[in-house]
C-alpha cells in the first residue's frame, strides 16, 4: 500500500511539472520566444506586498509591549488587567474583571473595532476558584456569540491582578 501511495505521489508530482512546463512554453509563445531554441523566456518578476504588515499600537508605554498589533483585519490585543488609573481597581475578582474588560472594550474602540468582533480570548486567574464569578462579569460585559475561550489557573500576575484577559478580534 505504501509503495501505491509512493507511486501516486510521484505520477501526481510528474503532471505537475509537465503542466507547468506547458504552461512555461505557452507564455513563452506569447512573449515572442521561441520554444524550441534553447533558451529560457524571460524570468517574470514578481514584487510581494503584504498586506497583513502588521501595525503597532500603544508601543510608547512605560512596559516593552504595544497595546495591540494590527495584521490584516486582526486585531491582537496584550493581555489587560483591571487597572483604572494605573492602580488596580479594588473590589475583588468581579471588580478586576468588570475593569478589564472595559479597557479591552476601549482599546476595540480606539483602534475601530468594537467588542462583538472578539473572537478569542485567554483568561488567566490567580485563583481557579474564582472561575464562577469571573464568569458571571463576562457574560454580563459580553453578548452572544460569545467568541471562544481558554481559561486557567496561574501562580501569580503581574501588579497582584486578580485575573488577565487577553484577546483578538477580527473585522
């Protein structure tokens, strides 16, 4: 069986370039060459432009990160914590959560994205016990279709943060 795969493989391979040298002799033709001299029509050339180049946000900070990074219509956004004047907020695992999912919602606005086009997101929580009351906050904060998950306990974040919510969104 495997030889069979192997002999596919090979036949596929051999129409491949055979098709591309039809193709090659084609273009030739109608550039004016000849094919049947020896020698090769002209290599094309080909400039490549992303379009996906991505574009940083935020970069100026105090913290070696930008705030988000633009590749095509992806927005990646940096991990938010619930801090409101460069100060956790205090009240617990809701408060903190509430907190940051407002600064992700005003980092969405400012670069022209809004919170219906999440479609991922990256919970990490100092306690895994506090899972229920995290959760209760995002389905508060968030609408259906609510993009997809992960979530998990971590030994510590950064500033003493209670949870960390990192997401992407997509236009």
């Amino acid at each position: 069986m495997f030889q069979i795969s192997l002999n596919k493989i090979a036949i596929g391979s051999l129409l491949s370039i055979t098709l591309l040298a039809q193709a090659m002799t084609v273009q030739a033709a109608t550039q004016g060459v000849n094919p049947s001299q020896n020698s090769h029509p002209p290599t094309p050339k080909v400039n490549i432009v992303s379009k996906t180049a991505p574009i940083f946000y935020g970069s100026q900070g105090a913290y070696p990160f930008s705030k988000a990074v633009r590749a095509g219509n992806t927005l990646y956004l940096s991990g938010e914590l619930g801090m409101k004047d460069n100060k956790l907020v205090s009240g617990g695992i809701k408060a903190q959560t509430a907190q940051a999912l407002d600064n992700i919602n005003q980092t969405l606005l400012s670069y022209g994205y809004q919170s219906s086009d999440l479609v991922k997101c990256m919970v990490m929580l100092t306690d895994i016990k506090d899972f229920d009351a995290f959760n209760d906050v995002y389905q508060s904060k968030l609408s259906k279709p609510y993009p997809v998950r992960s979530a998990f306990a971590v030994k510590d974040l950064a500033l003493g943060a209670k949870v960390e919510i990192e997401c992407m969104a997509v236009k």
